[in-house]
C-alpha cells in the first residue's frame, strides 16, 4: 500500500507519493500562501487528490513546522502560518476519503531517516536539523518520541548558556542562537569585524552588502580559515548540546540535517571533539557515532507517508 506525505513549508508545499520500503514514486511542489490558511488546506487537499489518483493510498500524513498534539491531529502553533490551536486533521478528514496524520515537520524527517536513511540501523537515534533554527526528532526503543503532549524533541530551546542570548521562543542561551545557520552567519560576522583570518569573510561581505549563508557556504568549500573557524565555533556549541543529549537519552547515533550538514565531516569533527571533551563520565560511556543525514529535501515527505501508514496499521 502506497501513502501520501505532504511537508507544508513557510515558503514551499511539497508532496510525495511514497512506497512502503520509501521510495518516491511522484511527487508535487506549490509555493504556500502563508497569509491564508484556508488557501493551504486547499493546496494539500488537491495535492493529496492529484497524487493519489489512480492508486491504492489509504492514508496521508502532514508534516509541518511548529506543535503538534500528542493525537497528530491538532496544530498548537506555528510561527510562519497563521495556525493557532487549528484542527487541521479534522479539517482534511472531512474533505478526503482518506485516515490523515499531522506531525511536526522535523519528526517526520528524523523518522524518515531512522527507517530508511543514516539511522535505519539502530534503535535509539537523535536527530538535529541544523538550518534556520536547530529542530530534532528523537526515536528511541524503535519508536518515535512525541512526550506527554505531543511537542517533544524541541532540542533547539535545549538551554547551552545561562542568561545568553535570546532566543524567539522567550528565553536565553538556547543552543538554537548558537548552533544554528543564523547563528554560523553571527560568528562569521564577528570573525570577519575583527580582521586577520577574517579576511576573506569581510572581503565576500564587502563586495556582497552583507554575508549570507551560500557565501559563507562557499567559502567553506574554499578552506577560508575564517569561515572554517567559525564552523568550528558552531560546531563546538552543538557538541556540547549533544553531550547533555546523551546524559539524557544515550542515543546510538546522532544525525544531522539541515543546510549547515552539507559541510560534512567539516562539521562533525568539531562536534566529535566538543561531545567528548564535555561527555560526563568519558571513558566510561559507550560513544555514539555522528552521522550526516542521507535523504536530504526527501526526508519530510517520506516520514510523513511512513508515519501516516504505521498510524493506519495501528487502527
């Protein structure tokens, strides 16, 4: 049995027609109308009707960003789309002869990942997305972590630095503001104030108007010993974040996604050596491997389907 996934972005709305072993097999792409959410329900409800027309999809699975009850129905909050406490599940149910499951975007694609992609050989794996922000999945035992109340896995509010600085959500210092693609422009912007290995990053900057992630990125690829020390800076902060992680959940492996993973092992081994360096108990805990994430731009679209048609199996 093929299901749906769709992945509702602050920008995009993808779609996917996915196979059971998670193979893609069509898929969609529209922009979303953020300002109108009557607009996207719309959207996915054609998208889903396109895509599953003329094969045997039974369920549907919604990934999208922000708080999702513990049912997978209802969105608490979203912060780029004007959903407040919105029943999206029954709003979609009620148009399409379909079972539909919501899930927060970065849950779907961790779950993705541990079912077909750099985790499917574990059991217990943690997951950070490292773009914007820093979101996370966790699954641990097999099964994928939601909490008492469905919004688990923030692990972008994990808390790195009293009275630091502060984050959207309302606090400080959480590892969100400092291991996240905004925060690797911030750190590349001091590298490049204070000049010396800076360099090439005021000199992109200048010529630019200001920094931004591609010309950080490619400076990166280049081997600029500013934009590497400012990888490495972002990866320290992550490590750290990873080691209070493993206190907690001692996950087998972590895998990271996101924009800032396409640096590789640019990133991991500065996250490798922050973990160990802040590891309680080193020499005595087993240490988990570090991974980047393999699925890609696919990963929300197929945890999705997968969710949706593990959800359906359980009724």
């Amino acid at each position: 049995m093929h299901a749906i996934g769709i992945d509702i972005g602050g920008t995009k709305i993808a779609g996917a027609l996915v196979s059971e072993d998670g193979q893609i097999l069509a898929d969609a792409r529209v922009a979303t109308p953020a300002g109108d959410s009557e607009a996207i329900v719309d959207a996915v409800v054609a998208m889903i009707e396109t895509l599953a027309a003329g094969h045997d999809v039974r369920a549907a699975g919604v990934a999208a960003p922000g708080f999702i009850d513990v049912n997978q129905s209802t969105v608490y909050y979203t912060p780029n789309i004007s959903w407040r406490h919105e029943p999206l599940r029954e709003r979609l149910v009620s148009r399409l002869d379909l079972a539909v499951t919501i899930d927060n975007d970065a849950n779907a694609a961790g779950w993705a990942e541990f079912r077909f992609g750099a985790g499917r050989d574990t059991d217990d794996m943690t997951m950070l997305t490292i773009g914007t922000g820093v979101g996370g999945a966790i699954v641990t035992q097999g099964r994928l972590f939601r909490g008492g109340f469905g919004t688990a896995a923030e692990i972008g509010h994990l808390r790195v630095v009293p009275d630091g600085l502060p984050c959207g959500c309302g606090a400080r210092g959480c590892i969100e503001q400092y291991g996240s693609g905004r925060a690797l422009l911030r750190i590349a912007n001091g590298i490049a104030d204070v000049g010396g290995i800076g360099l090439g990053l005021a000199t992109v900057r200048a010529d630019a108007g200001e920094l931004t992630g591609d010309g950080v990125a490619a400076l990166i690829v280049e081997g600029d010993p500013g934009a590497l020390q400012a990888l490495r800076e972002l990866g320290g902060w992550l490590g750290q974040a990873c080691a209070s992680l493993s206190a907690v959940l001692d996950p087998q492996v972590f895998v990271f996604g996101g924009g800032v993973a396409i640096a590789g092992d640019l990133l991991l081994d500065p996250i490798r050596e922050a973990y160990l360096a802040h590891l309680p108990a080193r020499g005595f805990h087993p240490e988990p491997e570090f991974v980047i994430a393999e699925l890609v731009n696919n990963a929300g679209v197929v945890g999705a389907a997968d969710l949706a048609r593990l959800h359906l199996s359980t009724l």
